[in-house]
C-alpha cells in the first residue's frame, strides 16, 4: 500500500518534525483509517536512508493520517510516497 506525505503535523506556533500527515491511496474516510493504525511506514532518502515510522491516529474525516517516524523528517520528503505494511 502507498501513501502520500502531505505536511507536517503543526500548530499555530509549532511544528513537529518528527510527525507526519500522509494521504493514503483508496482511503477517502475516517472510518476506513481504524485498520491502518499500528501499521509500519517507510520512506526511503534520495541518499538510500530508510526512515521508518508508525501510525498512531486518523488525521481529519477525509481519510489522512497521522505517523509518528523515529526521527525528524526533512523538509524534502513532503510530496513524495511512502510504503505502508
């Protein structure tokens, strides 16, 4: 299964930069999310480095979600896909 990272998690005044929302292909609602949660997510650097995460909560009612990844993500990984197990 493939996702999309669409942002990071933010407030108003904050960023957390080892969270993560991602849009995940064929997931359109909220009630679609609950077997997802605790799965394994993986996206692979340009210089081959796999950060690895899991996802914690649904994010919204449209069928996103939330991952928590084990290190800050950079900037450049917004946009791209990730693998879901």
């Amino acid at each position: 299964m493939e996702g999309v990272i669409s942002n990071f998690r933010r407030g108003r005044h904050t960023v957390y930069s080892d969270q993560m929302i991602i849009e995940i292909s064929n997931v359109n609602k909220k009630e679609k999310t609950k077997d997802l949660i605790g799965k394994k997510v993986e996206w692979i650097s340009p210089g081959k480095k796999v950060i690895k995460g899991v996802i914690k909560r649904f994010h919204g009612n449209k069928g996103a979600v939330r991952v928590k990844f084990e290190t800050g993500m950079p900037g450049q990984s917004l946009g791209k896909k990730v693998k879901i197990e």
